[in-house]
C-alpha cells in the first residue's frame, strides 16, 4: 500500500508550517484537539471522495491535516509556545495512531510512511510498538570540485527550519538545485558566513542565491559574517541591475568590545531550538586599531556602508521588470539612491579580518510528560499538568507535593556542533592552540573548514587539535588535498554523456574523479550530500552517498548505454577535442574553436548554465599558427564549466586556453552574464606572472567601477592581482551613434545625508547622464595589436539600458579575417545586422519559441525564428544558437529546416497583429543556406563543423523531448 505522502517529513512540515499561525501551546490537550481535528477532516474528506478505509489516503491525509489545521486557527487561541517540538511529535503520534483503525493502516505500514529523509525518524523499542526519537540533520551541500571552490553544509532543525553555514562560492545555487530540496529556501533562517572573505571564490555565488532566494520567499535574507566587510562587499553590487527585490539584513560577528572587557562571544542566534554562538579566531600579528579616533571613524564608514547595502535589493522592481516593449528606452537606476555613489577612498578593509566559527547548541527537549501516572498520582488534568510540564511541582487532590520529575521523562540532550574555519596559514596556529572550542562541554560533531594556502598534514593536525576533542566526537574535513572531484550534477553528466555519443568529437568526457573514504569511523573527508543526524543519542553518519562513487563510465552505463547510441564508451574516452587542430590542412577561419561553457538565461539550472561563449580564433605569426581567445559574456561559475570540460591531466588545456585570453566582453549588466567575470580575470593574472602581458577588458562603464571596487578587497589579499595589466574600457567607446559617458556621482557621506532626510524627491539625487569624452585611439589601437583586431562596432540593444549587441573582426593573416557578431540580450535589431554585414559568424540569444512570442517581446529577447531571421539580413552563413530559457531543459526550441518558413511565415502575423517592430518585413523567408548549430553546454566544435550538427537533429529531438508542459506565466 502506497504511503508516500504519509512521510513524516511531509506531515511535521504542515504541521510546523503553522505553527505560528495555529498557536500550539505546550497543554497536553492540544493532542487531543489535534486528533479531533484530524479525525473530523478525515472523515468529511472520505464521503466527498470516495476512498474505502484500506484505500491509499497518502495526499487525503496531507490536505486533511492541512484543513484541520487551517479550520482550528482561529477557534484554538492556543499560545505560540515554540518549545513544543516534542509535543507536537507526540500529538501527531497520537493522532496518526488513532486513525489507524479508520485509515486502514496497520503498524507497519504507518511506520514504511517515514521516509529515510524525514525530520522525525522512527526508533523501534518493544514488539510491534513504534516511538518517535526527534533529530537535526547536517548536509553537506558543496564540497571542493570543478563546480565549487568552498565548502558550505545546510542545517535542518526539527521544526524544517534551514541554515547555512560555510562559503557561498560560484555554482551553489546549481549544486542545491541538483541535489534535490534538502536546501528549502522558504525555510531559510539565515546565511552564516564562516572565516574570512579573502577573494571572490569566497562569495562569488551570493549575489545569485540572493536573487534566488528573494524569488522563493518574501520574508527577507539574513547574513551573519563580518558585517563591515559584507557590507562594502554588497555595495560594490549597487551598479547591477537586479531584477529581483528582497529585504536583505546583515547580522554582525564582531565583537564591540575589547576581548579583555568581555567574558564570551554572545550568541547571535538564540530561540526555542538554537543557539548559535560566533568564535572568532585572530591571525598571527594582528593589530587592532590603534586609537578610538580610527575606532569611530571605522564605525562610521561601516554605519555608511550598510545603509547603502539596505538599498541593493529594492522591493519595487517594476522599473526592471516592465513588459513594456519600449522600457528599454528608460534607465530606472539613474534616479536609485544607491546607484550612483562613489567608493573613492573607502577602503574595503581597515584592518585585518577575524576568522568567524560558530558553536551550534541545541535547546534540550523536555521530557514526555505521562498522563497516566500524573492522574494516577492524583493530579487532576489542566492547568495542574501544564504547571508539572514546566518544571513545576503542584498539589494533587489529597494536598501531597508531586515533583515534575515523578510525572516527566528525562529532557532529551543533544551534542554540540562546531564549524571550525581556517582560512590561511596565518590563522592555522592560533586557531588549533585555542583553548575556545574546549571550554565547550558535550561536542558531538566538529566541522573543520581549511583553506588552499594552508599546508595541511593530517596526521599533524589529528595529534596536535582533533584528539583534544571527545572520543566520541565526529569530524569531516574539508581541504583541497582531500577533495574528491566527483560528478555532482549527475542528470546534466548523464545528457552530456548522451550527447557525446551522438556528437562524440564534439564533446570532452567531463573531467572528474571517483570518492575514496579516509579510514576511520570518526573522521572522513567533506564531501556533498554527507548527511549527519544528531539526536539524543549523539552525532551518526546517517548517509554516506554511494552515489557519489559514480564516474562516467558507471553513469554510461546505468543511463546512456540502454539509448543505443552510435558511440561506445571506449571510443568516448579516446576521443577528445584537439585544441590545435592538428589535421585541418584547409584555411585558418575553418580552425576557430567554438566553445559554449553555458548555454542557459536567467538563472543556472541542473541542465543549464548560464550564459557564455569562448572563441579561440587562430593566426598566422612567422609561419606557425598560434590561437588568441575571447570571452563573450561570462555568467556565474563559468570558470567551473571551464574546468569541468579543459581541466583534464592537472589542467594542462585550461593553461593553455588562459594563456591565449587577451579580451573578455560584456553585453549589459544583468546578472545571468557577468557574475563569472571575477575567478575569470583572478585566474587570468594567476596563470599570466609576465608584467608585460594585459587583459583587455569591453564592459559596460559601471562594470569599470565594479572591478576597481571589487579588487580593492582582492587586491589586499592577492598579491598577485596587478590592475595596471587589467585594461578596460566602456562598450560606449566603440558605440555608433551617440556616446555616453559615466552617472555623475556622490560621496558616501552624501548618500547618508540624502538618505536621512527622508524627504527625498527624485530630482534631488537624479544623476545626470554625460556626453563621453573623446576616445583614447592610441589607448585603442594597442588593444587591438594585442587582440588582433582589425575592428569593434556596438550598437545598443533592445533589451535594457547600456547593454549592447556587437561585431568584431579579427586579422589572422595578410590576407584572412574573422568576423563574429554576438548578440547578447536584444529583440531583433536591422541596426544590429547593418553592422554585422557580411560577418562570418553569429552567436545569437533565442530565449524562446514562436509559441512564447509575447513573453519574448514583454521581456525584450528574441524567439529562434527572429534570430535566423537577423542572420539572414547579415548575410552570414553560419549561426550558433544559445541563452536557451529554462523551461525547455536540455532540450532546445529546435525547427527543422523544412519548418522554418512556415514557421517564419506565422511570426511575421503575430508580429504584425501585436503592432511591435517586425524583423520579416521585407517578407524574405528563404532560410536554406544558413548552417544552424544549438549550442549545448561544453560543446566544442570548429567552424568548417558547423553544419553537421543539423544531420543529427532528429536523434537529438527523440532523446531530449522537452519535458515541461506548455505554461504561460502571468507576472506581476
């Protein structure tokens, strides 16, 4: 009998869901009002429906409880107590017990309901009777690999409430998507922080998650760290454009007063379930300020900076978000605030960080309070039993004293959780010498967080910190040399595996390792999905993730061999993409390499990242052809695709490719294309040591501001970071037209002013836009020596304000060019294909289909037909199609060629009925002589290959069937 929704963790959910709203009291008859409730609902439920008492009740029980919660609200009055976990376990027990009769449920059965993930386990005592043992869980979210450089672990209380602790690096919020919904983002208390922020590695993916979260839950973000560092960190984002509005608040670790004028570090979380407490660790030679001048004036840059960080996420977003097909015109951040103020001379830093830990105390759960014996004892129920369940002893009806502890088990007692971060060598000897995490009694659970730079020795680190903890404690390690590099994203692995047996020469095996466990019971190395359970009886590993052993071969064969491909696995593995083309005896524009690393819009999705375009493009020096590469937009974690797809035999393709990157650009500001940039350029100036080599960056102006901002936190901390070698320049530079230059702006000290007034009219702060200065041609003209350019031309897309669709033609001999034009985020544009006349190639979004057209015009994309339309007005002959909405997966909006002009022919109907710009208006349908390519994630191909992808469609088309229905979202 099927049980699935009788899952305790879909039960203690609704049941906690309300809990604020229901107001359960600790008053043991509140079971009993449960019961009724849920018996009633049951009841009213089984006429309407039609189920027998034997029949599967799974979703029948969820609504009734659901009801029977929902129809007490008002009537109940009942306190909101939340120390009533214990309470509610029992009077869900009891309520499910007493329905076991009416719903058909024997002992077993009800008990098979509780699933393996359920936050209320089952703990068998006595024949054929079963009891609830309450438990936390810890899950590992990331661990070290190719798609996350930090670790970050996800806490689950008994009520469902989540919290994270850890870093947030580029692809987190891919990683909990994969992994299922462990990670419940309406649940989520609060984002903790751990360590220090020494690079954009550190929180390259909280800019995303918040975005992410503030799109699942309207009550707001909270993120507990170094405040002042956080801060200022937020405030570099203020140029962004985000699409998404959340309340957005900033919890502060560090400590107000001196460390001889406090006992301990207070909690910054403290409710009926938790306490989490802060330990901060100073590096070696740490100085504090020295006078309470710096003291002030430190407090108030921080005071300036988190008023500015309040405003980054503003509740209207309606300026953004317009479907308006004309909004792009418009630019609603000229008149925000927070815009437009200038960080010149703040520092990002004052003096060095702390090194943030957190202890995790849990509330002892009050005992069972036994009504029997209490009555047996005289005492009379109400008021009298609730006073013994609050510790208090009463007079029974003969006048004798009855002590709690007659009546009311033992409190359950749980271990104590650690989260012990290390971020460099400076902070390792303080850290493990501290006497801190000792004068804390019952440890259970320690997580240890050690940074790249650290040297770590494991027998050292056992002898010298990990065997001063308790014998029974457990520790999970996390440090790069322990890092297993497994497959995390098993569903895109498994399609990537399915096209490289339709595409094999097209695709590289992704590069990966298999888990090996450390030896030992109590120690074993950090890795994703590690579930532990603590409850009263300690700290046990309750999943260990076989499934994290999976490799390509093993995915191949439990997944892709059934499919009958053309390709076996042992032609995969020696097939791989030659980045220098060693056979091609044909010219040099057939040799340029096409890679897409992501191919999704909007957000990273498990089959789909987001968007950017590599194009290594060779050229003809002293008779040897060398490669120059270009980036075209970078969304977040595209260093991760990078690594996944080059980062085979210790990375030796990826240097190389780091080694050719001389030009990196952006198309506008939206997050999907540009929160990569960072690790892109870190990692550019790690692997370029030569002071004579620079990276041309084409960006948007406020990116400009974005990069200096950013690397004066870096920078401090990353010597190897030379911003006199990073030479960037604003797309407006190359715009036809006219040119804009840079918001004016104001100070900090301005932006308090204003804000404090609280009477603020928007032509009190409105910016002003100027017109550019002239452009440095000799500044230009050695960008393109070093790139080989021959020549760059933007037009402004439609789209949103200062984002750009773009032509650049490279020089690769005498007598060869390549021109490429991308398109980035736009509506179809004639000016875009007046400058893209005759290009070679064209990378263009198609967000959509026809069916989506209006959603393609509201939100300012382009449907597939459009875009093959705009590469026929160019005249080019090949088209590379990407930024492929969410809603189709791996699948793609794909129209065989046959379809095209009929397809063409309906678009330009509903164009012309919508009275919109219409691209097919010179009615030129003949779409035969463009070779379309769909653009897959981490697929290789060389331009001459462009073509054969289309034989391969129909195979394509059966295996990847879009999955998703049809839906038409109404937006706000």
């Amino acid at each position: 009998m099927k049980n699935s929704a009788l899952s305790s963790d879909s039960l203690n959910s609704a049941l906690l869901s309300k809990k604020k709203n229901s107001g359960l009291s600790s008053d043991s008859s509140n079971s009993a009002l449960l019961s009724d409730s849920l018996n009633s609902a049951l009841l009213s439920k089984k006429k309407n429906s039609g189920l027998s008492s034997d029949s599967s009740n799974s979703a029948l029980l969820s609504d009734s409880l659901n009801s029977a919660l929902l129809s007490k609200k008002k009537n109940s009055g009942l306190s909101s107590d939340s120390s009533n976990s214990a309470l509610l376990s029992d009077s869900l027990n009891s309520a499910l017990l007493s329905k076991k009769k009416n719903s058909g449920l024997s002992s077993d059965s009800s008990n098979s309901a509780l699933s393996k993930n359920s936050v209320l386990p089952k703990n068998r005592r006595g024949k054929g009777k079963s009891v609830y043992t309450t438990m936390f869980k810890f899950t590992t979210v990331n661990h070290i690999t190719d798609d996350t450089s930090r670790p970050l672990v996800n806490f689950t209380t008994l009520s469902g409430s989540r919290y994270l602790f850890g870093k947030i690096p580029e692809g987190s919020q891919r990683i909990i998507t994969a992994i299922g919904g462990e990670v419940s983002f309406p649940k989520m208390q609060g984002i903790f922080l751990t360590g220090t922020v020494f690079s954009w590695a550190d929180i390259g993916g909280l800019a995303g998650l918040i975005l992410t979260i503030s799109d699942a839950t309207s009550k707001g973000i909270t993120l507990v760290g170094n405040s002042r560092v956080l801060s200022y960190i937020i405030a570099t984002w203020r140029q962004f454009v985000f699409r998404k509005g959340t309340d957005l608040k900033i919890l502060s670790c560090e400590e107000e007063q001196d460390e001889e004028e406090r006992s301990s570090q207070q909690p910054i979380v403290a409710n009926d379930e938790v306490v989490i407490t802060p330990i901060q660790i100073s590096p070696r030679n740490y100085q504090k300020p020295e006078s309470q001048e710096s003291k002030r004036d430190e407090k108030a840059i921080s005071r300036k900076l988190k008023k500015l960080a309040s405003l980054m996420f503003p509740r209207d977003t309606s300026g953004v978000n317009s479907r308006d097909p004309e909004s792009y015109k418009s630019d609603p951040t000229q008149s925000q605030l927070h815009t437009n103020v200038s960080l010149d001379g703040i520092p990002a830093v004052a003096h060095a960080q702390k090194s943030i830990s957190y202890s995790i105390s849990i509330v002892p759960i009050r005992g069972k309070f036994d009504v029997k014996k209490a009555q047996e004892l005289g005492v009379k129920p109400g008021p009298l039993f609730k006073e013994l369940t609050m510790g208090n002893s009463v007079l029974n009806d003969k006048g004798e004293t009855i002590d709690p502890s007659l009546v009311v088990g033992p409190d359950k007692v749980y271990p104590k959780i650690l989260f012990i971060d290390i971020p460099s060598t400076d902070y390792y000897e303080n850290t493990i010498n501290s006497t801190k995490w000792f004068e804390i009694d019952n440890v259970g659970l320690v997580y240890h967080f050690i940074g790249d730079e650290v040297s770590f020795n494991m027998k050292e680190y056992k002898s010298r910190f990990i065997d001063k903890f308790p014998q029974k404690c457990h520790h999970y390690i996390s440090h790069k040399s322990l890092s297993n590099n497994v497959i995390m994203n098993q569903s895109f692995a498994t399609f990537h595996l399915t096209s490289k047996g339709i595409m094999n020469e097209n695709f590289n095996l992704i590069n990966s390792e298999d888990f090996k466990k450390l030896s030992g019971e109590r120690i074993d190395r950090l890795h994703s999905m590690q579930q532990v359970v603590v409850n009263e009886n300690g700290a046990q590993l309750s999943n260990n993730t076989s499934s994290l052993k999976t490799s390509n071969e093993q995915l191949f064969n439990d997944e892709v061999k059934k499919l009958d491909l053309p390709t076996s696995f042992e032609e995969m593995k020696k097939c791989k993409f030659d980045l220098f083309d060693e056979s091609n005896i044909g010219n040099l524009k057939d040799s340029v390499h096409i890679c897409t690393p992501g191919t999704g819009s909007a957000l990273p999705s498990v089959l789909r990242n987001v968007l950017s375009n590599l194009l290594r493009i060779p050229f003809a020096k002293d008779g040897k052809v060398f490669y120059r590469a270009v980036l075209f937009d970078v969304g977040e974690n595209t260093m991760g695709s990078m690594l996944r797809n080059f980062g085979h035999n210790n990375g030796q393709d990826l240097k190389i490719i780091f080694k050719e990157l001389c030009l990196i650009y952006l198309s506008h500001l939206h997050a999907d294309h540009h929160l990569g940039m960072v690790s892109i350029v870190s990692k550019w100036f790690e692997t370029n040591k030569d002071e004579n080599s620079n990276l041309y960056l084409i960006v948007p102006w406020q990116f400009i501001t974005f990069i200096k901002d950013w690397y004066k936190l870096e920078g401090k901390y990353n010597n190897f970071i030379d911003l006199s070698r990073l030479k960037m320049f604003s797309c407006e530079d190359f715009t036809c037209g006219t040119r804009y230059g840079d918001y004016s702006t104001f100070s900090l000290d301005e932006f308090e002013a204003k804000l404090d007034s609280k009477n603020l009219e928007p032509h009190d702060f409105s910016a002003k836009k100027v017109l550019r200065k002239s452009v440095d041609r000799e500044f230009i003209n050695q960008m393109f020596e070093a790139c080989g350019l021959v020549s760059i031309q933007c037009v402004r897309a439609l789209h949103c304000p200062w984002s750009y669709s773009s032509t650049f033609k490279f020089k690769q001999s005498e007598n060869e060019t390549f021109t490429v034009s991308f398109s980035g985020d736009t509506r179809p544009n004639p000016l875009f294909a007046t400058i893209g006349k005759g290009s070679d190639l064209l990378i263009h979004e198609a967000s959509l289909d026809t069916q989506w057209l209006d959603e393609a015009i509201a939100k300012k994309h382009s449907t597939m037909i459009e875009a093959v339309a705009v590469c026929k007005m160019m005249d080019c002959p090949k088209l590379i199609l990407t930024h492929f909405s969410t809603r189709y997966g791996y699948s793609n909006n794909c129209v065989e060629k046959k379809y095209l002009q009929s397809t063409a022919q309906i678009t330009e109907r509903m164009l012309r009925e919508a009275k919109v710009p219409n691209i097919f208006s010179n009615g030129d349908y003949s779409f035969e002589n463009i070779d379309i390519c769909y653009a897959y994630d981490l697929m290789n191909i060389r331009y001459r290959d462009l073509h054969k992808q289309e034989q391969k469609w129909p195979l394509m088309a059966s295996l990847f069937q879009l999955k998703s229905k049809k839906r038409k979202a109404e937006e706000k």
